[in-house]
C-alpha cells in the first residue's frame, strides 16, 4: 500500500477513535525498522486508563483476505513493543466477529472499533463506510500483472536476476508491462537492486501482503467451473494428467502433509478430462450446491514456471494462499504448516 493511502486511512481512524470520547495520540517511529520505514505508535487513553498499539493498516479487508492479514499480525512481537492495532477503512459485522473472536482489536475509518485493555473496552459494530469512500474503493483494483509478476519470483527468487524477457514469459505477462511492474516493487521494496543486480526481499511480511493482494484481486478471476463430486471421497485416487492439471487448496495442503480432510476440492488447470469426470461423477453445480464441491480453477503463470512445480500440486505459496482466503480455522492452521515446512527458509519472520 502507499504510504500516502495508508496516511489518509489512519488519519480517519484517528478521528474516528477521538470521536468516542478516547484520547489518542499518534507518534512515528523512524529508527523502529531495518529497511528505514517508520513504524507508527498509538496511545490511547480514557479517564486513567491507556494502552499502547503498533499500528498495522490494512486496505480492502474481506473475508478472503482476512486469513492472510491475520497470519501476517501473528507475527512474533519484539520484547517490550505493545500487541498490533489493525486500522482499515471498514470492517464489516460478520469481519468484526471474527476478529473479536480471534482476538484482535481493531479501529476503522467509519468509526467500528475493538480495544480491549485492562483498564476499558470499546466495542462498536455496524457502522457504514461514506458511500463515496466505497465507490473511489472499488475503483482502484489491484495489478493482475503485479500479483502475477511477484507470484513468479516468490516462487523462484532467482528469477529476479533473470532478464526481462524471461520474467515476464513466467510470470505470463505482457514483455511491455515488465519495466513498470518492476519499478513499483521496488519503490516499496518488494524489489531491491544491488551492484545492478536485482534481489526479491524476500520475507514472510512479502509473502502475506502478497497473498492478501491475491485473495482480493486474482483469486476470482480464477475460477472457471464448479462442479459436484459424486466420489468426493475417494478423490486422492483420481488420476491427473501432470502436465495440465495440479491440486491447489486443501487437497494438496493434504498432499503435503496436512493434517486435514478437504472440504472443497481444488484443481488448476484449463479443462478437467472426460475420464476424471466419469471417475469422480461429477456433474455441473448449481448456485445452492455447497458440498462434495470441486473447484476448476485456470492457472494464471507461465509455461516455464509450471514446469519446475511439483507433479501433482501448485506450488507451496499458492497453497498457502487458496487456504488463507478460506478463511477456516482449520485451513489457516494448515497454511501456518505449509509455510513453516516449505516457505519459512526463503521467507522469513522478521
């Protein structure tokens, strides 16, 4: 996110929390991170009672992406800095009860809040974004040539070396739109050049925003086709032609040694074959079908990065990603499982 958006929204949340009757001050940090980015500080405080937060803003929060954000606020917190307060622009009743249940407090723009210390709480739910607000919102969008772009290096950082041309065939963008995708990720330095070499800074922060990015952006552009699994059960038997089709979600967390039976199954790849289809009785789904599901979702990367994943799943960040977005207690311990065996060496807490 900018730091001109992220300003505005905090701004808002400011004044938002001093508009229920809290005292709030706000400091910035400039020597609290390595990379030189100010961490920012709230105060709040009402009658004798105060608390401390380090202030985490989060765009667009949804239920798809709140699996995401909520692993990226897990993050171990130094000895002695105070928890994370999320600031967003709108949380939504139902996101709201989620987050109070997964304790985590929160303020937004339009005045919804969560804060509980030892000396007060503040709980308000239900309050509606300005409709202007929405609108401007919903005009931005995400880069789908961004998501696509950093995909193909957290899969394979050493593609960041690698000449324009083949990035962008991994990454199956446009060669044209490289050059400007590139300079983005490294005014926020996703991306960082030394001796005219660039270098993924890779982390698990990157990996989380990326995956949030994802879950708001390209993940519905995705999806092809929903279909009812008469043979749901029995799915790790189904055969699949390696070269076009690979688990995603909660079959390949499973896949990978998860500790969990899959809800929804879910399959990339451009069209499911005539013998899976007779093999796994399955029938088109209807919008008031939601069990025994597969998904069919359309892979968005390049030929030579589908190459180097493994023969049955996509790879671990896409994994994480799928079941992040769930947005399942249970799905989101397997994405912690998935990352702490096959993300956290390239992408580190810190």
């Amino acid at each position: 996110m900018k730091t001109a958006d992220a300003g505005v929204v905090l701004d808002r949340t400011v004044q938002a929390l001093r508009d229920h009757s809290l005292v709030v001050s706000v400091q910035a940090d400039l020597t609290a991170e390595p990379e030189g980015h100010a961490r920012t500080w709230l105060r709040v405080a009402r009658g004798r009672g105060s608390s401390n937060y380090s202030v985490v803003v989060k765009r667009r929060l949804t239920q798809s992406s709140l699996g995401a954000v909520l692993a990226q606020l897990r993050q171990p917190v130094d000895a002695g800095q105070p928890p994370a307060l999320l600031v967003t622009d709108h949380v939504s009743p139902p996101l709201a009860e989620r987050l109070q249940a997964s304790q985590q407090q929160f303020a937004d723009a339009a005045g919804n809040a969560y804060l509980e210390t030892a000396s007060f709480m503040v709980l308000v739910k239900g309050r509606k974004p300005d409709a202007k607000e929405i609108a401007r919102r919903a005009s931005r969008g995400f880069s789908n040539s961004r998501l696509k772009v950093l995909f193909a290096l957290i899969c394979d950082p050493q593609l960041a070396a690698a000449p324009y041309r083949t990035i962008a065939a991994a990454a199956n963008v446009a060669l044209g739109s490289l050059p400007a995708v590139l300079a983005d990720l490294q005014r926020d330095e996703s991306l960082l050049v030394q001796q005219r070499q660039r270098r993924l800074n890779a982390s698990k922060r990157l990996l989380d925003e990326w995956a949030q990015a994802y879950a708001l952006g390209l993940r519905g552009r995705t999806l092809g086709a929903r279909h009812v699994a008469g043979n749901f059960a029995r799915w790790p038997e189904w055969p699949l032609p390696s070269a076009s089709l690979r688990w995603g979600g909660e079959p390949a967390a499973k896949l990978l040694g998860c500790d969990l039976q899959p809800g929804i199954l879910t399959l990339y790849g451009d069209r499911l074959p005539a013998r899976l289809v007779t093999l796994g009785q399955l029938v088109p789904a209807g919008p008031a079908d939601y069990q025994s599901l597969l998904e069919l979702r359309k892979p968005f990367w390049g030929e030579a990065l589908a190459a180097a994943t493994g023969p049955q799943t996509v790879p671990p960040a896409l994994v994480y990603a799928d079941l992040l977005a769930t947005g399942n207690g249970h799905c989101c311990a397997a994405a912690q499982t998935v990352y702490e065996s096959f993300l956290a060496r390239t992408f580190p807490s810190r």
